[in-house]
C-alpha cells in the first residue's frame, strides 16, 4: 500500500492505495496539472476528473467497436 495524497482549499486528503494503482494515480494527477505538494483549487480537480471521464469514454466505444467487429466475423 503506498499513500496518495493532495490538498484542496487548504485541507489535505490522504488515501493508501496499491503501489501500481497509486503510482498511475500520482502520475496522471501530475500530467492533469495537479500539485501533489501545494494547495490546489476545486476547478482543477474537476478538470482532471473530466479528463479521465473523456479517457473511459472513449474507452468504451472503443470496446464496443471491437466488440462489434468481433460479432461481425
């Protein structure tokens, strides 16, 4: 288990979380524009939630174009 942890509006949050599941989240929070150290403001969180939300999205029609060409053959 290793800690994810990041502050909003001066309060901190902290979570454990599997080590590779922790590590894809640091580093996604990271690349979304989130401070791991530093005070974040709400709007980034959403944006960085968004961002993942577009990801599975597409994820999901992706599958299910696959799932289709599957069905076809």
């Amino acid at each position: 288990m290793k800690n994810v942890g990041l502050t909003v509006c001066g309060n901190r949050y902290e979570i454990k979380l599997d080590e590779d599941f922790a590590d894809f989240v640091n580093k996604d929070l990271q690349e979304a524009g989130i401070n791991l150290h530093t005070d974040n403001k709400p709007d980034k969180l959403l944006k960085a939630y968004l961002r993942l939300a577009k990801q599975a999205n597409n994820y999901e029609k992706e599958i299910e174009l696959l799932i289709e060409t599957l069905d076809g053959l």
